[in-house]
C-alpha cells in the first residue's frame, strides 16, 4: 500500500529537477532534498571529484543509502540525480512514499541546457550530445515508469512546478 507524502523529481540531467523541486517546496511549504547535494555534503566533496576519486559504482552505492534513509520522510520535494532511479529498487522505494514525477526533455534541449555547465562527469566526453542520447534511450524505460511524465521544453520553470503541485493534489483528492 502506497503512502503518498513527498514528491520525488526524476528525469535526466537539465530537465530542471532542483529548480522546480525548490519551487514546489516552496509553495507547499515542504522541505527541499536535493539527493546530489546530500552525497556531496556527507562526502565533503563534489559529485566530480567522487567520480574522479572513488569511480561511478561507489556514487551509485552513495544514492542508493540515501535512498533507504528517504523512506521516513514526510513533506519532502525531493530532487534525484539523474541515474538514480536507473537501479529499479530505488525507483520502487521512491515510489512507496512519493508521488513520482518525471520531466522530460529532448536530447536537443537538454544539451542546450548543460552545455555551459561543467560539474557533470558523465558529460566529459568528446561528443556529449551523443552521450545524452544514449543515456536517454537506456533510462527512458525507467524514466516512464514515474506516475506523471511532464515535458518541460515549451514550460517555464513555474509553469512545471505548478503542473507538479496540480498533479500532489489530484492525487491526495483521490483524483
Ligand atoms: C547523473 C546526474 C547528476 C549527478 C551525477 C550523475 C546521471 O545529477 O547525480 O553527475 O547519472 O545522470 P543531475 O541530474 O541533477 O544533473
């Protein structure tokens, strides 16, 4: 039996996941976890130096405990890195708890999002769009099994995290 009490953002990287999360925190007047800013806060370091240092599987390892420890939380918008719900446990304990929202966003957009950024390892590559598209095609299958799919390339950030706040509260009417 589901207990619907957080919201759980999912999606690849640069859908806008922490802001809209921060947004719907926000205005719901829930606390925002942001599960990147955890690991890089109990690690003392960043997401790319852990990549760097310690390899992806021991960051995988890191997600997946603060997955175990989110099954207590009580109104939390919670923001994941993008590979985390790629690991099918984590995807079923987020979906115990929280209603699970996926944004969406072609290859194309995506990269014109990041491309600016630099703290993504998995984007240091010599052809990075490529990379996107072969990141995406490999999660869509996880990425679609999240109870709202919301496309986020024609929608302000605000216009998204009130599309979220619309979906928790069908939810919590029993639609
Ligand atoms: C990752 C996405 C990043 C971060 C890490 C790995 C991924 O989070 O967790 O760099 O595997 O897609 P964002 O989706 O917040 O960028």
């Amino acid at each position: 039996m589901r207990q619907i009490q957080n919201i759980a953002l999912i999606g690849f990287m640069g859908t806008g996941k922490s802001s809209v999360g921060q947004l719907v925190a926000a205005q719901l007047h829930f606390t925002f976890l942001d599960t990147d800013h955890v690991i890089e806060a109990r690690a003392g370091k960043s997401i790319s130096d852990i990549f760097a240092q310690q390899g992806e599987p021991a960051f995988r390892e890191l997600e997946k405990k603060i997955v175990g420890e989110l099954v207590t939380r009580k109104r939390t918008v919670i923001s994941t890195g993008g590979g985390l719900p790629a690991n099918p446990d984590n995807l079923a304990s987020l979906k115990s708890h929280s209603l699970v929202v996926c944004l969406w966003a072609s290859p194309e957009k995506i990269w014109e999002r990041v491309r600016s950024q630099t703290h993504r390892p998995l984007l240091n590559e010599a052809d990075p769009l490529a990379k996107i598209r072969s990141l995406l095609e490999e999660r869509g299958p996880y990425y679609r099994q999240a109870d709202v799919l919301l496309n986020t390339e024609l929608r302000s950030l605000r216009d998204v995290a009130q599309q979220v706040i619309h979906q928790f509260h069908m939810e919590h009417r029993g639609h």
